[in-house]
C-alpha cells in the first residue's frame, strides 16, 4: 500500500508529460498534412 504513494505521483506526473507533448504536437502543426508525405513517396520527379 505505500508503493502506490509512490507510484500514483509518477504516473500522474507522466500521463501529464505525453499530454502535453499532444498538445504541443497539435500547436505546432505536426497533424496538419497527414497525407502529403504518403503522396510525395509515390511521385517521380
């Protein structure tokens, strides 16, 4: 029973870390074109 003192702060403290680094992904444009990339592998220039 102690461990989870331990334990729940941390996976509070990372669930919070992978949030913010969605939303700072999302800011940031990193979802805009999804599909651009997959289009540019199949052109021949």
């Amino acid at each position: 029973m102690e461990t989870l003192l331990y334990l729940m702060p941390i996976a509070l403290l990372l669930g919070g870390l992978g949030l913010a680094a969605f939303v700072w992904a999302l800011r940031s444009g990193q979802y805009e074109d999804l599909d651009g990339a997959a289009e540019r592998v199949l052109l021949d220039d």
